[in-house]
C-alpha cells in the first residue's frame, strides 16, 4: 500500500489547530499561528482519520494525495 500525503494550503490556513486536535502526531500548529506537518507519508490504514481532519478543517486549507 502507497502512503498518503497531506498538503496544506498556507494562504487559506488561519491556524486554529482543529487538526491538531484529531491527529497531533501529524499536525502541529506553532507559536506563530502556522501549521508544520510532522509526517509527511502516513500509513493508507489512516485514510478515514485524514478524511476526517480535511473535512473538520473550516478553512478547507487541507487537501489529500494519494
Ligand atoms: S484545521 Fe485547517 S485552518 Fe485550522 S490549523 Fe488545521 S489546516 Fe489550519
């Protein structure tokens, strides 16, 4: 199986954490308000997790690539 990535639109961003929130181990909002990614290939079992994280994003900032 092919990990998946995450990729974050910083523009679109406000850096509320809600993301943060779900998985904390993937996303870290820093100090400043902006979003670091801390994995950058994370296991296809955590498909629905990430589904769910781009879809509880309010800003739509997140999108999924397989
Ligand atoms: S939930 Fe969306 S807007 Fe909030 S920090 Fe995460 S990516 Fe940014």
């Amino acid at each position: 199986m092919t990990a998946v990535k995450i990729v974050v639109d910083h523009a679109k961003c406000t850096g509320l954490g809600i993301c943060e929130s779900i998985a904390e181990d993937v996303f870290e909002v820093t100090d400043d308000g902006s979003l670091n990614l801390l994995a950058q290939d994370i296991c296809p079992s955590r498909r629905a997790e990430m589904q769910e994280v781009i879809d509880s994003c309010p800003t739509e900032a997140l999108t999924l690539v397989d």
